[in-house]
C-alpha cells in the first residue's frame, strides 16, 4: 500500500515537473513569435495563435485513436461523451480571446500580478463546486504564491521604462476588467476537467484531443468574422490597406513564408502546447486542478532568468534589465518557491500539522 502512494506521488511530480518544463518552453515561443518584426511588421496574430493551439491539442485524438488507447475503467464512473468536453473548450476559447486582446493594451506585470488571482478563483470553485478541503498550511502557501507573484509584477510596474502611453484609460480598464474575467473562465475549464474525471471514464488524450477538436470548430467560425472585423486602436490590430482588423490570415501566411525561423517556431509551438496539455489535464486528473493552478506559477521564473538571457545578449527586448526590478523579482521568486513548496507540503510547517486546522479545501 505504502510502495502504491509513494509510486502515485513520484508520478505526480514527474508530471508536475514536465507541466512547469514544457509550459515554460510554449511561453518562450510565443514570445519569440510576438517579438519578430518581418519588414517592419510586427508579428500580431493572438487568434491564429489561438487555432494553432488548438490544432496542437487535437493531434492528441490521432494519437488516442492510432495506439487504441483505452481509458481506465472505474465501475463506478460512467462512460464519458463528446459533447461534454464541448464546454471546458468553450471556456479556453474564451479565455484565450479575452487576454489576447487585453494584454495588447497593458503592460505583461500588471497581467501577471492580476493572474496570480486564478489560484483563489480556483481554490474558491474547489470548495463551493467539487466540495473539497484545503489545509491551513495550503492555503498559506497559495497566500505567499500570489504574493510572490505581485512583488514580481510590481517590480516591473514600479521600474518600467517611462514613456507615454498611447491609450486611454478607459481601454486600460476596460482590459484589466477582461482579465479579472479570464480569471473565472480559465477556473471553471479546469474545475470542469476535475468533475468529468471524478464522474466518467475519460483517457486524458481523448479529453485534451477532443476539446481540441472543438476548440478548432469555434476558432474556425470566429477567425473569418475577425478578419473584417475593424480594429480602430493602434497596437493589437492587423493592417491591411491601412485600415485595422482584429486578424488577417492572408498576412499570417505570409509573415511565415518570409521567416523560417517563425515558421518553425509555429510548428514548435503546436506541438509544445499538445505536450503542455497532456502534461496539465494529467495533473488534474491525477492530483487536482488547484494543484495544476499552484505549481504551474512556477515558470515564470525560468521565463524571467531566460528572457533576461536573450535581452542582454540579442536585440530582443523580453525583460527589465534594471537592476532593482531584478533584485525585487528574486525576492518575489523566492517567496513564490516558498509558497510552492508549503502548498505541496515539502516545507512543512509543525503548528499547523493538527488535524483540527483543517480550514477549506483539498485531500
């Protein structure tokens, strides 16, 4: 029994680990595609992103499908549909969409500051939706993760590069307010995933591949009304014709039939974000979908020692080189870590080990 749980838990962290490594990797494509400048142009297509998200998630069906694989069988789960996983993919569309067009108008630190929230949205739903109970000791770690997170957002906020912004305040509110909302349709996708786990029978390829599939549907429908659609703000739309639309496939296409190197990021990408997903609904079936919340904040340290990296040594500008935003930012990581690892119960905190603290959530 005891080799069982130490194999399960082992299992758990591999899949935590690779969720963190190949979340990390996806982040830093899209940053390089959101960072190349093709005739002076630069490369803006959040929603044709989004489809090939999508594509990357619905090779998993191929895969579900070519190696026969067949879910475990609980006799006291029913068999799970299609139709159902129609709803978690809704809510990534929509999630997808709305930081998309939110981050084209305020600075990444404030988004990250404000996305340290999905961990109590998340923990909120866990209690109120899945009945579960969070720990004293867990709900402390969440605490120092998401303050942790706003050290690091304000470090850049406080220290960012002063020039003018070319955006009202209204736009800017109206864009954190989207956010805010991104944070509940990213938590009901990922309390969704745990319920259909805990209910049915479902291969984690074939949920993945399948809210893929309708993912690609909605997109589908979508990026042609998006590409006439008028854009009438400066940054964050498409020209054609010197009028702005939300999308242009036509300039998508050609913007990677002038760069290799973007091209090949694309296909990275598609097949990162697959691996990343395989990765991220493995955890909430496996372990919880507050679990998968936590621990994936823990790249956004290798993003920031990474992109450091490419700013001092490329022309790429990915972080603040300033050397007080950085000082701050290793303190928000280290209280980020920190948060981490007592949320996991690595670092274990003596008082609160009672079984009477028993606060919320989990387990």
């Amino acid at each position: 029994m005891m080799k069982n749980v130490q194999k399960n838990r082992l299992y758990i962290n591999l899949l935590l680990i690779g969720m963190v490594i190949i979340g990390t990797i996806n982040t830093l494509i899209y940053k390089y595609q959101n960072t190349t400048i093709i005739d002076g142009v630069t490369f803006i297509h959040p929603y044709m992103q989004g489809l090939c998200m999508f594509i990357g998630e619905s090779i998993c069906l191929v895969f579900y499908v070519l190696f026969n694989m067949k879910a475990e069988q609980d006799p006291n789960k029913q068999t799970g549909g299609f139709k159902r996983l129609a709803i978690p993919a809704l809510f990534d569309v929509i999630t997808s969409s709305l930081q998309n067009f939110a981050l084209n108008f305020i600075p990444s630190s404030i988004f990250q500051m404000i996305r340290g929230g999905l961990m109590i949205v998340t923990a909120a739903f866990s209690k109120f939706v899945l009945q579960k109970k969070l720990s004293l000791q867990q709900l402390i770690g969440i605490l120092l993760a998401i303050l942790g997170i706003f050290i690091v957002g304000l470090s850049n906020f406080i220290f960012r590069e002063q020039k003018k912004s070319d955006f009202s305040w209204e736009i800017k509110l109206i864009s954190i307010f989207l956010i805010i909302l991104s944070l509940f349709t990213q938590a009901i996708s990922y309390i969704y995933e745990e319920k259909l786990f805990q209910q049915f029978n479902y291969h984690v390829f074939y949920v993945v591949g399948m809210e893929g599939i309708w993912g690609l549907l909605t997109f589908g429908i979508l990026i042609p009304i998006l590409n006439f659609l008028p854009c009438n703000f400066h940054d964050g739309c498409v020209f054609r014709n010197n009028k702005g639309y939300f999308e242009s496939t036509d300039l998508f296409f050609q913007q990677l039939g002038s760069d290799l190197w973007l091209t090949l990021s694309v296909i990275l990408g598609i097949f990162s974000i697959s691996l990343y997903n395989i990765f991220g609904v493995n955890v909430t079936k496996h372990a919880s979908s507050l679990t998968r919340s936590v621990v994936d904040t823990i790249r956004i340290i290798f993003i920031w020692a990474i992109g450091l990296i490419v700013t001092a040594t490329t022309s790429r500008v990915w972080e603040n080189t300033s050397y007080l935003a950085n000082l701050i930012e290793l303190i928000g990581f280290a209280i980020l870590v920190i948060g981490n690892l007592i949320y996991k119960e690595i670092l274990i905190i003596k008082y609160l080990q009672s079984k009477n603290q028993v606060l919320l959530v989990e387990k």
